[in-house]
C-alpha cells in the first residue's frame, strides 16, 4: 500500500532527524507538539522512557499559542481544563474557565 510506505518513509525520516539532533539512537520519536504530542511525552518521561517530540512549528503548542480566536472561551469547570501533570489546584474547582 502506498500509504504504509509513505508513513513508514516519514517515520524513518524523523527517527533519523532526531538521531541526528542528538547524536544517539532514541526508541521513541513524537511527532508532533500539540496536546496529544505532550501529553504522551509526559507519561513517557514518568515511565522514565527517553524520546524526543519533533514539531515543525519553532516551539510546541503553537496552534495554542498562535493559531486560535480571541473570543473562543471555554464553559467548562476548572478541574476539566487540564494536561497531565498540570492538574487544576486553584480554590475554585467548580467555577467556570473564561
């Protein structure tokens, strides 16, 4: 399937991007820095497993950072709103995200 090979092709060229960034052999690559990409960075560092994240933005989050509206808020409890290892710890967990 030209698909498999594709994906296999771009898995190899970031393997090898990373292996060149870092000078060794690193098992786990993430491609890509956005909340799934961090998260399983985070759990993959809790297991004490190295890897590296590849983003293509300069820095992770980008579309976060740079690509959303203004006057996009969230209505949804404080506890809700969280990324592994940030959990919420303010005084109000059920107050609103604004």
């Amino acid at each position: 399937m030209a698909t498999k090979d594709a994906t296999r092709d771009e898995t190899r060229e970031h393997t090898a991007t990373a292996q060149s960034m870092t000078g060794r052999q690193i098992d786990t690559v993430i491609v890509g820095g956005g909340q799934a990409g961090l998260a399983m960075s985070y759990y993959l560092k809790q297991k004490g497993r190295e890897h590296v994240v590849l983003d293509r933005a300069p820095k992770v989050a980008n579309a976060w950072r740079n690509e959303r509206w203004d006057s996009f808020t969230l209505v949804t409890p404080n506890f809700q709103v969280r990324m592994p290892g940030a959990e919420y710890d303010g005084n109000d967990r059920y107050g609103l995200c604004h």
